[in-house]
C-alpha cells in the first residue's frame, strides 16, 4: 500500500511539473509574440535590429533557465523518491528476511525437539528389548540346564551300576521297614518274633 502511495506521489510530481512547462512554454511564446510585434513597433520606431535580438535572446535564455531549473528539481524529486522507495524496500527485505529467519529457526528447533523425543523413546525400547533379550538367554540358559541333568538321569537310570545301587538301596529300605514293623508289633503284643526260624520254614 505504502509502495502504491509513493508511486502516485511520483506520477503527480511529474504531472504538475509536465503542466507548469506548458504553461511557461505557453506564456513564453504569448510574450515573444508580444515582443516581435512591439519590436516591430520598437524597429520603426527607433530602427534598431540589434535590440529586438537581445530582448529576443534574452527571453529565451530566460525560458531555457527556467526549464532548465524545474528539470533539476523535478530529477531531485525523483531521486529523492527513489531513494526513499530502496530504503523501504531494503528495509522490508531486511524484515521478510528476519521473519523467515526466526520461523525457520523456529522449524529447526521443533524438528531437533521431536529428534531429541523420537531418539529418547528409540533408546527406551532398545534398552526394553535388551532387557527381554537377557531374561530370554538366562531362561535358555535354566533349559539346557534342566536338559542335560534330564539327559545325566536318563544316562544314570540306563548303567547297570545304577540299577545294582537301585537294588541295594531299594532292599536297604525293605528291611529297615520289615524291622520296624516287627518290632513296632512286638511292642504292641508284647511278643517276639522268630523272623530268621519263619523263613527259613
């Protein structure tokens, strides 16, 4: 809008400054006229050709000082104007400038923020997955475990020194229970048993 403004102020300066040189252009001929009849006047009168040109040059140095004067001004109005409209338009580049600088700093702190969250929750669920990873090695670990005490087992139960050991154990256990029984009904009947003499009849 300013822009518009200025322009337009251009456009009257040089539309007032184009009339006046017409005027004066228009009243300069209006009087040369005069003067070239009363110079006729002057020439019969006092017969004298060497003053009507100096009256005559006279005027039209005047008139071409007078043009030559509102060009100046109006070339001074024009670089006055030019002047002010670059240092409107440096001065609103300046502001597009820092305007676009501060959203764009502003975009770049945004996205660094969102890096800074999505790396945050990337390194959580890494060091989750890490911890599932450990808790899934040691459980493997308990089976291989489990697995070879079950194979050791399997291996003990099939040698013929475990089945003999088995025996032994499992004919420990009888007679100590075979004792304890015997004597626990003695003590109930208050008698004693011939074991030895009932098995060998």
């Amino acid at each position: 809008m300013k822009f518009i403004f200025i322009l337009l102020k251009i456009y009257m300066k040089k539309l007032f400054v184009t009339t006046l040189i017409i005027t004066l252009s228009i009243d300069c001929y209006s009087q040369n006229k005069l003067v070239k009849s009363k110079g006729g006047s002057l020439l019969n009168n006092v017969s004298s050709k060497s003053e009507n040109e100096n009256l005559k040059n006279l005027l039209i140095d005047s008139k071409d000082d007078f043009i030559k004067n509102s060009l100046n001004v109006l070339l001074k109005d024009i670089q006055d104007i030019n002047n002010e409209l670059e240092d409107n338009l440096s001065k609103n580049i300046e502001k597009l400038i820092k305007e676009n600088k501060e959203y764009l700093n502003q975009l770049e702190n945004e996205y660094r923020s969102k890096l800074k969250e999505e790396h945050a929750q990337i390194s959580e669920l890494k060091k989750s997955v890490d911890d599932i990873l450990k808790i899934k090695d040691m459980e493997l670990k308990i089976v291989n475990l489990k697995i070879n005490e079950i194979n050791k087992n399997l291996k003990n139960l099939s040698s013929d020194e475990y089945i003999k050991k088995f025996k032994k154990d499992l004919k420990k256990q009888l007679e100590e229970f075979k004792e304890s029984t015997i004597d626990s009904f003695e003590d109930k009947l208050k008698i004693k048993l011939d074991t030895i003499n009932n098995e060998k009849n």
